[in-house]
C-alpha cells in the first residue's frame, strides 16, 4: 500500500511544495506538488533527487556518551545535570544554545523558551546568524519590525528584477524558473550586481561585476542617479518616510557617476544603463541574498537597497519591492519564534515591556532580559572558558562557521558539548560529549515558513528510524528533568505550534505584522490539514503604514567603508547540487556529478601569476588557515579575486575546506560574518604522483596522503588522490578480491582492479605523469555484472573520449555529448538542446550552463 504524503522540500527558503509517495521500506517517490503556491509543482536537482537521501546510512540512530550507546534516559539526565551544574555554579550566562534554520519551528519554540524563559539567559544564536542577520537588522532599522514585504508573485509581475549578490540560478533554482518565465511572458529585464559571471549571471540583460564589497557606494550612486533623473517619489516620501536632514543634497553633491563608477570598478556606462533600467520601471523587484548579508558592511548594503525602494514608493505593490532571501527552509520560521540572540520572541526585543510580556505568557521562571552572543561571540566565549555548556542542534559549526579552526579549538576545551543530529560522523559530533539522534525529513512532523511568509506543514512518511526523536520533544525532556514539566508539557507539535501562535497574537493589539491569530485553535484535525498559509498581507506595507512608532519607515544615511588595497581576496559560496555540508546531498551519485571536487576558480592572469595551470593542486592560506583545492582557471572571476565552494569537510577531503580561512570581522549591527571577503595567498602544491580509487559501497575512506576528494557514485565512491612516496600503500584501502595489476615503470603508472565473481569491487589507477584516464566508464563497471576485459585501459575497447563533465544532472548527459550534438545537428536553443537529448527538461537547473554551451 503506498499513499501520498504533502510535504515541503528540507533545502532552500524558496520552500517548495513536495508530493512523497513511499514505495518500499526506506524508499519514496519524489514529485513536486502542484497546489503549492511556491512551486507549482516544479522541482530544481536537488528537491528532484531527494529520493537518493533518505536511506538510513551514516545516520545517528542512538544516543551515544562519548563513543557509547546510552539509553534515552541515561543520555537526557547527563544532559539536564551538566547544564544544570553549570547553571548553579557559574550562572545562566554560562551555557549556550547553537540552533539552525533547519530545524522546525516547534523545536524552535521550545529551545528558544528554554533558553530565554527558563534558564534565564539570551544565549541561543543560530547559524541564521551567518544567513540573514544582516537584512532582519536593515528590516529593523528601515521597518521597525522584521518583515520581508514581498512575495514571489512580484517576480511574476515586475518588470525590473535585480539580483544582488544573489546566484538564484543555483541556489534558488525555482525563484530562478519564475524570473525565466517572467522574461519571456512580459519581457521583465534582469540585472544580476556580482563580481563573479556566475550561471544567473550570464543570463543577465546587464551584468555589474562590481569590486567586492561595493554594494552600498553603488546603491547611493543609483539614488542619486535616480534623483538626477527625476525619478523620486516626492509624495510618498512627505508621507510615509523619515528621510534625514540634508540626505538628498548630500546624494546630489556625493555621486557623480564616475566618482561611483571607480569606487566599484564598473564602466559608467554600465552605471548610466543601470540607473536608466531603474529610473523607467516602476515595478522594480531588488532580490538580494548572501554578497549583501556576508558582509563586514551587510546591514548598509541591506538598507541601502531598501532606501531605492522607499525613496521611489516602490513597496508594498505589485511588482515592487525590495526582497531579501532566506537560505534556508526555516530561516524565517526561526525569526518568527525569535531564535535569534538578539531577539527576545515572536518579533519582539528586549525592550522591559516586551521581556514582561512574554515572561507572563510564559509563566518564566527566569527570564533572561537582554540579548545573548551573536554566534562568533559565543564561541569566542566557549574558547575562553565563560561558556561551559553548549547544545549545537542541526548544524555543523566546525565547518561552516568562521575561523572554523577557532571553533574546534574552542569545542575541544569545552567542559561538555551536546551535539544533536541526523548523522553520526560529523565535523562538529567529533567533540561532542552526548550525541543526540534527531528525526530527519520524511520523519519530523512540523511546520516552516519560506521566504514569501508561507507556512508550510512538513509532514512524515516514514517511521522513526531506530531511537531517533524529534527535537523539540528532546528539549522539552532536557526541560521537565530540569524542573520545568508544566510549561514544556505538550504531546504533539500542533500543541507546540498553537502556543506558538498565541503568544505572536498576545497583546498585539496591532503593534506587531507578525499575528498569527488565524491559526490559533487548529487542533489536531486542522494542524494535520493545514494548507500553505501565508501571515500578514500578500504585499506588507501596502497603506503605506509601517511597524516603527510613527508608523513611517525609514531612510537610512549609509556611506560605504573603505575597501581594502590590491591584494589577493577570496569569496565563497555554493555549487548547484550540493547542500551546506554534504551531509544528505552527498548521499546522491546524480548530485556529486555536477562538481565532483572543491574547485579554487581564478582568473587566468592569476594563474599565470603564481604559475598555476588547469587542475593543478593549490594551497590557499589565509591569516586564520589553509586549504587545498583544485585549480580552475576562468575568466568568470576577476583578476585577483578567487572562489571556493563551503561544502567540502573531514569527511569528505582533506582539502577544500571553505571555513578555515575567512576571519571572524563581523558586521557591527547584526553580528553576521564578512565571509565573502577574505585577504588570500595562493601556492602551487607539486606531488609526485595523482591517483583516483573506486570502490564499490558506501563506506568511507580517509586516506594518509597530501590531498584527497571523495564523492558518491552509481554504487559505490569515487576518491581522487595526491601524494608522495611509494603510492603503492593505497592498494590497502582496495577491497579482497581477485587482483589485477600493471605497472609502467616508464610512465610510474600503477593500475589494479580488484574482482569478486567476476564483478568490479575496486579500482585504483595512479600516475607520475598525469594521465589517468576519464572516471566515467570506470564508474560505470560498477553497475555490470561482469567487468569487461581491459578493464585496466580505464576505457571502453575502441572508445577515445568519454561524455565529458555532467551538465544534467536529472537525464545524466555531459557537457561532450551535448557539445556533440550542438555541432551536428546545429542546435541553437536550450528547448532544441532538451528536445535532441532531454537535457535540462526536467528540473531546469542546468538551462543556464546550456545555454552557456550554446553560445560557446
Ligand atoms: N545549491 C545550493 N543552494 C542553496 C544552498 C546550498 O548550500 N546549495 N544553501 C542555501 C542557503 S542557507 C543560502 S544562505 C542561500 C545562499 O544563496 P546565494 O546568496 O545566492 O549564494 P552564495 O553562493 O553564498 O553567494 C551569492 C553570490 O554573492 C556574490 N558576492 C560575493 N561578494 C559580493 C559583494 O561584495 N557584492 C555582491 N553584490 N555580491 C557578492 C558571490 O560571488 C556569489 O555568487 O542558498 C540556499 N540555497
Ligand atoms: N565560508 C562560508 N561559510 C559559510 C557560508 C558561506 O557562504 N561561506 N554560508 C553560511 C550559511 S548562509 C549557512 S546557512 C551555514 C550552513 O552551515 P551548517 O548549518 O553548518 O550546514 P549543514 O550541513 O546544513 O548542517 C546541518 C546539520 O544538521 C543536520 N540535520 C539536518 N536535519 C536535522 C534535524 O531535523 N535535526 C537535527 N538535530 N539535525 C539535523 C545535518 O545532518 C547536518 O549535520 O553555513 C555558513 N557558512
Ligand atoms: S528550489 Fe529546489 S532546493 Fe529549493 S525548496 Fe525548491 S526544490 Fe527544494
Ligand atoms: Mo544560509
């Protein structure tokens, strides 16, 4: 029996609506769900495969004390006596909750009451804390409240989009699939504002590779262009904005167009056709995402965007609006519960009567009554002793914070570190004292809140694996053995949630957006049925009225920071089908193929520079660490200016690991790190010998030699090696089996494949001069019965050039055979492309690299 189960995608805060329909004990159909208002029933790569995800290998499916299995009660008692020793001996201030956007917002609830109404103090921050921080303080400065004013249907109805710091084409691929159809139902004009020409940027009518960290000169540039142009709107300003003395005149004086122009390295020309777009159309949508918010300065790029908007009425609208986007699922549902340090609950601060309040509706205890450490702060304070007590709950702060070095140094002199997640082997579950199983999706049972403010139910279809549990049900049983039963009493997550909603409805009387009254009362029945809700109004702020005292909104003087000298910077950010750190999508052969290895991207005077070529191995160094990565050569960066992905971890290299390198600056107001701009050296890293494995499984490997990259494959993993000495040692990471050798001295090549009944198990191939044979056919053994004869040429009999590096990643074709294709039967668009091979008619994901085909 198989029925279908109305879920939402666990990735990205474009929150798209998924139909799961399992059809055997741990394996389910994956189809996007048609009625859901964020997606309509399209999936991008990754909501598409989740299917591949949810096996039940590498997961933590007990609680564990140290390296042993515990039972619950066991597990939970030490947990609740430690925090609570802590508490007694050292005050409240000394322990700390590390949450994430990942979780729902029931658990969100509970921790955030725990921590802020029960133990007393504000220590609960988020990874959401190196997300969007900095547009929920630009929201605050500019709103008075923490309210995204737009919603997707204005990318439906605009006829400007611009993307700032945004790679939508891959990181929110089904916004990207509206901003398409956009473009082609009403001609809306796209501008993409980032230095590097990513896939979203190639597709672009103009595209600005300003100079990093420019944003906000180039925002003022284009208000006072726009004021030039007559293009303000005087009225809505005398009405509903508080502009500062002598702001316009300033702009006037401060911007002329070629002052702006070298400030961010852009031609005035492109500044000219940029403030025209802007001055001519009125339904202007500006999305921005993490080149604002990861900034030293992201809360002013932020507001400075926002200024564009309220300077030319453009919110509130149809069409108009200035949008940031949330990474992840439940980013938004976690700054509706309040998760933030720096927030109290339900969209209030710290203010006397806000901390009274919500002291009431809960019954605290202890209320803490001013805001906690923001997430860097708060592992400096766990590196300095003050912190003695941490519970890290669905994220991987030894990879994905700043300084990640800092961090693990800190958890490792931690008196005692609670890690709860879904996996067993983690960066960060290395230095955890107690590990916690929690459900994951498919199994937890809540609600989240995408970018437009829908609330969507994430449902379960399959049963609890093992011990795992839900999250908030683990913090309210930490909460009951620390003396709190009665206010941590519920039995469901509807319970959760309703007290959720009335404590947001609780003496509103209209002071707050965020009411989510229509909810309360659901009940059981109504929870499991809710459809997709959005809070508030479609379009925010359409009266004009906003939530600061004098219901006026805010304009904000910012003036851009001064950006650093010429030295070699490094950015980073995201592949196409990957999620953070690899924890699920690794899990997936079809999305390890889009990049299989961490990838430095530089342009080709730099490589010329420090003598490095196309897939050479280099070490980035910066003042927190270094790393090794792969080199790509490209002139979608610009000189001095280098890219790595963040994905890569100790589980899965022993390089490419983003988060030892950029420091720990922050943004002043909102806490949020400048990940995207970090001093760099590069060096070229000579070996003697590169190698790859194959093997057969899914266990892990982590081979002793200078670098190494693993990633799935169709039934099994590919590792790609560099080292020196005897690489023979490598043969012991080969399966048993029937050996099969060569060796060319001549060349110092080495290739053995390992067989059982015939059947491929391993393969290693190693080289001193650099040529090792194309993975694919290889990979492809794999799945035959019988391995062919030959095997060691590491090629089909006959065959001279394999399919190339994959593009799609749904019909699994390579860039090759689709350049192939385009010469000989002379295709000319993407539809001709997906017509001749499919590619690119599913999930849409890879339409931008065709197209890039295309035109190549
Ligand atoms: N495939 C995939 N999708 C994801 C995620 C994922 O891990 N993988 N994660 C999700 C999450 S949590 C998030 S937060 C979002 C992030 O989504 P995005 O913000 O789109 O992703 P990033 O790659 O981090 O950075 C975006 C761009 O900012 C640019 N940038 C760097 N510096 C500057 C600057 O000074 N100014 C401007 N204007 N641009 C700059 C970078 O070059 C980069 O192309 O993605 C979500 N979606
Ligand atoms: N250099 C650099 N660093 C960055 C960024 C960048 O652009 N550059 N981006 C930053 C941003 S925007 C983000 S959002 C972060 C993301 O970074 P992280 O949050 O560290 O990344 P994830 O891999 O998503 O970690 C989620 C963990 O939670 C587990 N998990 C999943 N679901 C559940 C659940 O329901 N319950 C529990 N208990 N566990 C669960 C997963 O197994 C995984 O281990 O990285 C940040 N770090
Ligand atoms: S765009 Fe892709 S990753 Fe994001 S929610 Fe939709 S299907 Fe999931
Ligand atoms: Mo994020």
């Amino acid at each position: 029996m198989s029925c279908a189960v109305a879920t939402t995608c666990p990735y990205c805060g474009v929150g798209c609506g998924v139909v799961a329909t399992v059809t055997g004990e741990r394996t389910v159909q994956i189809a996007g769900d048609p009625t859901h208002p964020a997606n309509a029933g399209r999936l991008c790569s990754k909501g598409t495969h989740l299917g591949e995800t949810v096996g039940l290998e590498g997961r933590l499916l007990h609680p564990m004390i140290g390296d042993a299995r515990a039972g619950w009660n066991e597990a939970l008692d030490l947990v609740a006596d430690r925090f609570a020793a802590a508490i007694a001996e050292h005050g409240p201030d000394s322990v700390a909750f590390y949450v994430s956007g990942q979780i729902l917002t029931e658990d969100y609830y509970v921790a955030n009451k725990l921590m802020k109404g029960f133990i007393g103090s504000g220590n609960i921050d988020t990874n959401s804390r190196l997300c969007m921080s900095s547009a929920v303080s630009a929201h605050i400065r500019a709103f008075g409240e923490d309210v995204v004013p737009a919603c997707y249907e204005d990318l439906d109805q605009a006829d400007l989009i611009v993307l700032v710091g945004s790679n939508t084409a891959w990181c929110h691929p089904i916004i990207w699939q509206r901003i398409e159809a956009a473009r082609t139902a009403r001609g809306t004009k796209l501008v993409v504002i980032d230095p590097r020409r990513t896939e979203t940027a190639d597709m672009a009518d103009l595209h600005l590779a300003l100079r990093p960290g420019s944003d906000v000169a180039l925002f003022n540039g284009l208000l006072a262009g726009l004021q030039a142009r007559g293009a303000l709107d005087a009225d809505y300003m005398a009405a509903h904005v508080v502009v500062p003395d002598g702001f316009r005149a300033a702009l006037a004086a401060d911007f002329d167009t070629a002052s702006t122009a070298a400030t961010c390295d852009l031609a005035a020309s492109d500044l000219e056709a940029f403030y025209n777009l802007v001055a001519t159309h009125p339904r202007t949508v500006t999305l921005f995402s993490q080149g604002v918010n990861q900034s030293t300065q992201g809360t002013d790029k932020a507001n400075a965007i926002i200024n564009v908007h309220l300077a030319t009425g453009r919110i509130g609208k149809p069409g108009a609006a200035p949008f940031s986007i949330t990474g992840q699922p439940n980013a938004m549902g976690g700054r509706e519960v309040g998760g933030l340090a720096s927030t109290l609950a339900a969209h209030m601060d710290f203010a006397a009567d806000n901390v009274d309040r919500v002291g009431r509706f809960w019954v605290a205890q202890r209320m803490a009554t001013t805001a906690g450490l923001k997430a860097v702060d708060l592992f400096k304070a766990v590196g300095d002793g003050r912190i003695r007590a941490i519970w890290i709950i669905a994220t991987n702060p030894a990879v994905s914070m700043p300084d990640a070095g800092a961090v693990r140094a800190a958890l490792a002199a931690c008196p005692f570190v609670v890690v709860s997640d879904v996996t067993a082997d983690t960066d960060t579950g290395r230095f955890a004292h107690v590990r916690l199983p929690a459900l994951a999706w498919g199994e937890k049972d809540g609600t989240v809140t995408n970018s437009e403010r829908i609330i969507s139910r994430q449902r379960p279809f399959f049963p609890a694996p093992g011990e795992a549990r839900a999250d908030w049900r683990t913090l309210a049983d930490v909460a009951a053995r620390m003396g709190h039963g009665e206010a941590f009493g519920w039995t469901t997550p509807a319970e959760v949630f309703d007290e959720h909603c009335r404590l947001t409805a609780f003496e509103n009387h209209g002071t707050r957006s965020l009411n989510l009254a229509p909810l309360i009362g659901l009940g059981e029945d109504g929870y499991a049925s809710l459809e997709p809700t959005r809070w508030g109004q479609d379009r925010e702020f359409a009266d004009g009225r906003f939530s600061t005292p004098d219901g006026r909104a805010r304009m904000i003087a910012v003036t851009q920071a001064p950006l650093a000298a010429n030295t070699m910077t490094l950015n980073t950010g995201r592949y196409r089908d990957q999620w953070h750190t690899m924890s699920r999508t690794g899990l997936s052969p079809r999305l390890s193929q889009h990049r299989r290895e961490p990838l430095l991207e530089i342009h080709p005077d730099d490589a010329t520079r420090y003598g490095l070529v196309e897939g050479d191995l280099a070490t980035v160094e910066t003042a927190q660490g270094k790393s090794v990565f792969r080199v790509a050569v490209t002139d979608a960066q610009r000189p001095a200016e280098a890219f790595v992905p963040i994905h890569w971890t100790d589980r899965t290299g022993s390089g490419g690991r983003a988060g030892l390198l950029p420091g720990g600056a922050v943004d002043p107001l909102s806490g949020q790190p400048g990940f995207k701009l970090t001093a760099m050296t590069v060096s070229k890293l000579a070996t003697e010998w590169r190698a790859f494995l194959i093997l057969r499984g899914t266990s892990t490997v982590e081979p002793d030699c200078v670098w190494w990259a693993t990633a799935a494959v169709p039934g099994g993993r590919l590792v790609e090696l560099a080292g020196d000495g005897d690489p023979a040692v490598l043969e012991t990471l080969l399966p048993h089996g029937e050996r099969m050798t060569a060796v060319d001295p001549a060349r110092g090549s080495l290739r053995t494949a390992v067989l059982v009944e015939g059947r491929l198990q391993g393969a290693l191939f190693v080289a001193r001069d650099g040529s090792l044979p194309g993975r694919d056919w290889l990979i492809a053994q794999l799945s035959e019965s019988v391995a062919p004869v030959g095997l060691l040429a590491g090629r089909a009999p006959g065959a001279t050039v394999d399919r190339g590096a994959i593009v799609c990643a749904c019909f699994d074709v390579g860039a090759r055979t689709i350049l192939t294709a385009i010469a000989a039967q002379s295709l000319t668009t993407v539809a001709e492309v997906g017509a001749a091979l499919s590619a690119g008619t599913n999930c849409g994901s890879c339409r931008p690299a065709i197209a890039r085909l295309i035109a190549a």
